[in-house]
C-alpha cells in the first residue's frame, strides 16, 4: 500500500472496559494489504498471544514498566521511531494503559518531527456504561482526562448496562459533545477507524438513535 502518512490510532479507556477486547476484534479485520502495528503498555496481560498476531500479520511492541507518556516516555519515543524508520506500517494501533495520560502521547505525536510521518485518526475512549454513574470513576482525574480527548466514545458492553446507565451515557454524550457508538463485546467496525471527525459525527446521530435496539 503506498501512503506518506502512517495512521495513528490511539484506543485509550479506564481499567476494565475492554480496551484489549476491542483492540483484538480490530486486528481480526485487518486488510491483508495493510502493514499493522501495535503499541502497549504491557504485553504479558494483553491476551494477544503470538499465534494470533502471526496468524494475522501483526507486529507488537511493549513498553513496560511504566505509563507510555510519563515513566516511560524516552522509552515510548524510542519505540516508536524504531517503528516509523523500520516497519513502516500503514496503521499503528497504541493501547496506553488505563490509568496512563493520552493527551501526553497525542502532544508527543503532534511534534514537528513526526508531522510529515504521521497521522492522528480520531481518539477512541473506550467506555463501560455501568462505571457513568460511580463518582469513583467520574471524579477520577485520569477518568476525566480519558473522556476529555476523545474525538469517539465507544460504549461497550453496552448488553450489560441497564436503563439508569444508559441514561448516564446519553447525559454524557450531551455534555462532551462526542460522537459514539453502542458495542458488545469489543466488536468495533474497522470501517469506523477510516472515517473523519465530520463523518464520525454524523453516522454517530444514527446509532444514537437505536441505543434501545442495540440492548437486545
């Protein structure tokens, strides 16, 4: 595939919302045409075992020990310049850990050196509804961070979340401003990563309106 600008995808979310779930669903509809490569925090919990990532013409690369933008953050930029001179990929999927801060590696990729090398696609913050309504979450500063620089929201589990939390979520939605999305089980469309903000927020208007829909 002949491109200048490898696509940077960044899927970021809290502890247990299921961001390595829909990180995998994605790696299942990669095109055989495309170069992909994944960027984590720490590769021994993913769930993302060698013969999978093989079977799929996946590289993966680990930067452990520490958030990816702040105790690691040399380590993060070394990685990724590997990446960029090395592999070359097409589309490079970053997984920070859930208590990790996005918006310092979206202003490590937004440096002047990686401007004509790379190119942010919109922020997934991957959410699970039932956490909407728990002042532990909300008031959480990194929680917050998370929901902040999300150009997307992802609503998983959206099968276990009741009437009270799905409520949550449209309150959400009306504060931030986001377009969103209902998934169970991590099972995010690719097509999704390709589009534009406009395109984004404008599809989103259609899923909204089937939130009850997507329950059942």
């Amino acid at each position: 595939m002949i491109h200048s600008h490898t696509r940077v995808h960044i899927i970021t979310g809290f502890l247990g919302v299921g961001k390595t779930t829909t990180l995998k669903n994605l790696l299942k509809q990669k095109p055989n045409h495309e170069r992909w490569v994944v960027l984590l925090n720490e590769f021994g919990e993913t769930g993302l075992d060698s013969a999978f990532l093989s079977q799929n013409n996946v590289n993966i690369h680990q930067v452990a020990g520490g958030c990816l933008c702040c105790d690691t953050k040399l380590f993060f930029q070394t990685k990724l310049n590997q990446i960029i001179r090395f592999e070359k990929p097409d589309r490079l999927l970053i997984e920070p850990s859930g208590l990790g801060h996005p918006d310092k590696i979206i202003e490590i990729l937004k440096q002047n050196q990686y401007c004509k090398l790379l190119m942010l696609d919109p922020v997934i913050t991957v959410i699970d509804p039932r956490h909407l309504g728990q002042k532990k979450y909300r008031q959480h500063e990194i929680y917050q961070r998370q929901l902040a620089i999300a150009d997307v929201f992802v609503v998983n589990k959206i099968d276990l979340a009741n009437n009270e939390s799905i409520a949550q979520f449209k309150k959400m939605v009306d504060e931030y401003q986001r377009p969103s999305w209902m998934v169970k089980n991590g099972m995010l469309d690719f097509s999704l990563l390709k589009k534009g903000h406009e395109a984004l927020r404008l599809l989103s208007k259609e899923v909204l309106s089937k939130t009850e829909s997507s329950k059942k």
